[in-house]
C-alpha cells in the first residue's frame, strides 16, 4: 500500500516538508501583505471620518439669549440630531452632539463642573474638543462648528463626521 501511494506521489518526506515551508511562508507573506493594506485602509477611512464636514447653515440663537453658563438644545443637522449649544462661564461658545457616544443618552452640560455629562453611566467629556474625561463612552462627542454673523449664531457644519 505504502510502494503504491510513494509511485503514485513520488515526493520524498524531506522535499515535502521542505514544499510545506515554503508554501507557509507565501501564505504568511500574503497574509501579512493584506493585514498591512487593511490596516492602511483603516487609517486613511478613520482620517477621512475625522474631517470636518459641512452642512447648510441653520440659525441656532442669537448671543444676547445665551448668558454665561448656559445651554441650549437644537437639533442639526437632521431634525433627529439632536446638539447642545453652550455658553462657557468665559463667555466662549461651543456646540456638541447631545447623543452619548457608548449608549447614545442624551447628555447635559454641568455649568458647575464645565463640561458635558451623560447621567447614564457617569459619563464625561471636555468643552476644549468632546474627548472623554471620564466613564465607558468610547468616542469623543461630535463637535458641531459654529459661526457667527452679527449677533446670530449659526451651525455650520461638524468637527467629526458623525451626522
Ligand atoms: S450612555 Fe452615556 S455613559 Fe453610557
């Protein structure tokens, strides 16, 4: 049975391991090859989601509405977007998404301790760019970008793409 089969494929077990190797390191190669052009992919998508993007402008209030320390919701820019307007006690506004980036609750802006709150599992993040200061929201909150003309404040657009 054994003659017959080594007749049939007459590879000795040295050569045959030796193929195996070779055949391995290809595959690996590839494999590696592919993991590098996935990863690159990953990154330039990541970098293009990052960018800013625009929208038509939609007046969200004027200055003199807002005082220092205060907030205002409007949505941008679907109806369904729901966003934060904010007033920092310095007088400096900013505007975020409202949607938690873990379980999407909606967040608060704590005046007392100058950022933005999820209640719903001790989540925080910064008024400086929405990073996370604290709890399991994996993600920065969106930033919406603002512009102003004349006294109104406008939407413009969002920091990060996530409409
Ligand atoms: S939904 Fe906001 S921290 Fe969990």
């Amino acid at each position: 049975m054994e003659r017959r089969l080594q007749e049939e494929f007459p590879v000795s077990w040295v050569d045959d391991d030796y193929v195996t190797r070779r055949e391995f390191f290809r595959f690996m190669t590839l494999a590696s090859g592919g993991l590098a052009v996935g990863t690159a992919g990953i990154a330039a998508w990541s970098a293009l989601s990052r960018e800013s993007r625009s929208f038509d402008p939609v007046r969200i209030a004027s200055r003199a509405e807002m005082r220092a320390g205060s907030s205002l919701a409007f949505a941008y820019p679907r109806s369904t977007d729901l966003c934060l307007l904010i007033r920092r006690p310095t007088g400096e506004f900013v505007a975020y998404s409202r949607r938690c980036t873990h379980l999407s609750c909606p967040v608060d802006y704590q005046p007392d301790h100058d950022r933005i709150y999820c209640p719903c599992h001790n989540g925080a993040f910064s008024l400086e760019d929405g990073h996370v200061l604290q709890g399991p929201p994996p993600r920065p909150l969106p930033q919406i970008r603002l512009e102003f003309r004349g006294d109104d404040i406008f939407a413009v657009g969002l920091m990060r793409g996530e409409a």
